[in-house]
C-alpha cells in the first residue's frame, strides 16, 4: 500500500518514467508483429512454391557473384512439351504442367482493373498445386484442346467486376480478348505469384492463351511435383538427365536450364532474415534499456527523498526484506502501468501493419510485453531498493 500510495502521489513523475518503458514496449511489440508478418508473408510464398515441387526454367533462383546475366538470357527458351516428357520419362515425378504469364486490365462492362495476372497453363495445374475454386470449376482437358476461350478468376477480380452479380457464365476481357467466366478461386489474402496478388489472377488454358498472345517469346515455366517420399537430390538428379537428352546435349555441354526449388531459395532468403531479426532485437533491447534506466533513475531520487521515511521504518522494527519489497513493487508497478500504456497504443499499430503484412497482435505476445515489464522493473529497481534496505536507520533519521 505504500509504495502504490507513492505511486498515485507523485503522478507526474511516475508518469514521466513511464513514457520510456512505454516506447520500448511499443518497439517490442511492434518489431515482433513486423517480424511475424514477414515470417508469415515468407511462409504463404514458400507454400505456393511448394516443397515438393521442382521448376524447370531458363534462370536460377539463387544468384551468386559470379552470376553472368547474358549468359542466361540467351539460353534456348523452355518449351512446354517439357512438362509431358518429365512426365512419361521419370520414375519420380507425379505429375507436371506448364505455365506462362502475362499482366494486363480486365474488364466487365462499366466496371474495369489493373494488375490482373494471367496465367496460361494445363489442365493438370490442380495436380502440381494445391487450388481451391469457391465457386464453378477449374478447367478440363477438353477445354484445353479446344483452346476455348475460358476462365477462372480471382476473389479480388470477382469482387471489383461483379460487385452484385453472380461472374459465372459472364464474359469479361482481359486485354481486349473476351472469356468466358467458369470458376472463381476461393481468397487467399496477402501472398504474390509473379508480382501480383494471388486473388487478381485468372487462369487459362495453356492453348488458348498461346493462340492469343503467343509464347515463342515468353518464358515457360515447367513445374514438376514430385512422388512423396522421394528424395529431393535423386529427383533433380534423375530430371536433369531426362531434360539433357530432350534438350539434345553432350556429355562436355553444361545445362542451359535451371532446376529451381523451394530449399535453395529458403537458403538464400535466412541470412535476410536473420540480419532483420538481429536489428530489430537490438533496436528494441536499446529502447528497454533506456527505459530501464530511466526507471532506475527515478528509483534513485525515490530513495533519496524518502530516507527519513526508511530510518523511521527500520527504527520501528521494519525488516531490511520488506523495505527492499516495497521498493521493488514501486519500479515494478511503474513498469506495468508503462507496459499497460504501450500494449494499448500496440493494438493500432498492429493494424496498420496488418495493412501491409499478415500479421497479428496475439496473447503470446501481450504475455511476453507484460513479462517484460515485470523484469525491467525488478533488475533496475534493484539497486535502488537494495539501497534502501541496506541504510543505517540512525544516519537515515539524520538526514533532512
């Protein structure tokens, strides 16, 4: 009670030695939700790459120094009969597609959008990827050799060209070309493919989207989903050998492709995230400090002000333990008010970064801020509790 009646009597100052407890909670709470948004972002990327599926195109993923772009560049272009080949020819490869893109506006009569994805490819996609169509269907083998002019949309696209309608069986086009609508894929949220969100893209049949925009120039990606519980190594080992005699080359020739999956770029990306989490610790680990001394500080004063107090305490038989207490729930109380303060202005904060990154202020970290809070106010308290404890009743009774 005493040291919450100090507290509430001195306001100002307590208030005061909050702010620095309060901007390193804030720092703290906002870093993690920054650092869970980009684990979850990576995540949802790594999850559309998949982990057991293996791409077969022209550059590579990870770029090192000796990267020679030119080199690259003039490599013969990946053709999509590639995808039946890997799928006729190795043991270890379930299943295989090919896919191009393109961006463009799609429209829908008064109603139009910009940053669409469209993405020709094969009626086995599904088999490769995990989709999900909310609504209609994906398209079918025979949709594929007709080069009909269908196909399924995005979340997004459905929201912004059919506001209030029902997209299905509607026609909308996209860069001019009218298809028509027979799926729309179910929202995903954050997450890219190839630039663009995952709800503003539209899949197509590989043939349709060859007949209108062509792909002699584009890069075909070939992606390969592989036999569960084989290992990574014999299946590119294995597929390199089928794609040199396809590709028509010699033992002395190097490839002129590209096996790129989800391992070499999880590789490239840790030591990124590792140097982000390093700064944003220490960033955080400097505003606490501050703060912490900050606390200390005030601690000081606190004792200082208050000596007669403690030789008058100790004179009447207080012990040295609970002197030492009172002074701690004091630094301890102060921090948890600060940290109170800060989760509170922590909540829109997170919402705003939520804007930009799947992310959310959960329990566990409220749990870590306060826990926090309770160790600043315990190690900087406690030097100047320890102090208070430990003074001489007779020379405290002195002091004016």
């Amino acid at each position: 009670m005493i040291a919450l009646r100090s507290v509430r009597t001195n306001k100002m100052r307590s208030v005061l030695t909050t702010l620095g407890i309060i901007i390193g909670i804030v720092s703290v709470t906002g870093m993690a939700t920054v650092v869970n948004g980009i684990e979850q972002s990576f995540e949802n990327e790594m999850s559309s790459i998949g982990a057991d599926v293996v791409y077969v195109e022209k550059q590579p993923w990870v770029r090192n120094a000796d990267y020679k772009w030119w080199e690259y560049t003039n490599r013969p272009r990946i053709t999509a009969d590639m995808a039946e080949v890997l799928e006729k020819k190795s043991r270890f490869v379930k299943s295989a597609t090919a896919v191009v893109r393109t961006g463009g506006g799609a429209s829908y009569k008064d109603h139009s959008m910009v940053g669409v994805l469209m993405m020709g490819t094969t009626a086995n996609y599904p088999s490769v990827h995990v989709l999900d169509v909310e609504d209609g269907r994906y398209f079918s083998e025979l949709d594929e050799h007709g080069s009909r002019d269908v196909v399924v949309i995005g979340a997004n696209i459905a929201e912004q060209l059919f506001p209030i309608q029902d997209p299905l069986g509607k026609q909308i086009r996209l860069r001019g070309r009218k298809f028509t609508v027979i799926g729309v894929f179910l929202k995903e949220g954050q997450g890219t493919d190839g630039g663009a969100s995952q709800d503003n893209r539209t899949h197509m049949p590989l043939s349709t989207f060859s007949r209108h925009w062509g792909t002699r120039r584009r890069n075909i990606s070939v992606q390969a989903k592989l036999v569960e519980g084989v290992s990574l190594d014999d299946a590119k080992d294995e597929m390199r050998g089928i794609l040199r005699v396809a590709r028509g080359l010699d033992a002395k020739e190097r490839d002129d492709f590209e096996l790129n999956e989800q391992q070499s770029l999880r590789a490239q990306i840790e030591p990124v995230k590792t140097a982000i989490y390093a700064i944003g610790i220490g960033l955080t680990g400097l505003a606490l400090l501050v703060g912490g001394i900050g606390v200390m500080n005030i601690m000081f004063v606190t004792v200082k002000e208050r000596t007669r107090e403690i030789g008058i305490r100790k004179a009447v038989g207080a012990r040295r333990r609970t002197i030492l207490i009172q002074f701690l729930i004091e630094a301890v109380v102060i921090c948890m008010v600060g940290g109170i303060v800060g989760v509170l202005l922590s909540f829109p904060l997170s919402m705003l970064i939520q804007l930009i990154l799947p992310s959310s202020l959960d329990f566990q970290l409220v749990a870590l801020a306060f826990t926090i809070c309770v160790a600043i106010g315990t190690i900087f308290g406690l030097a100047p509790a320890w102090t208070a404890a430990n003074s001489v009743p007779i020379e405290a009774l002195r002091h004016e």
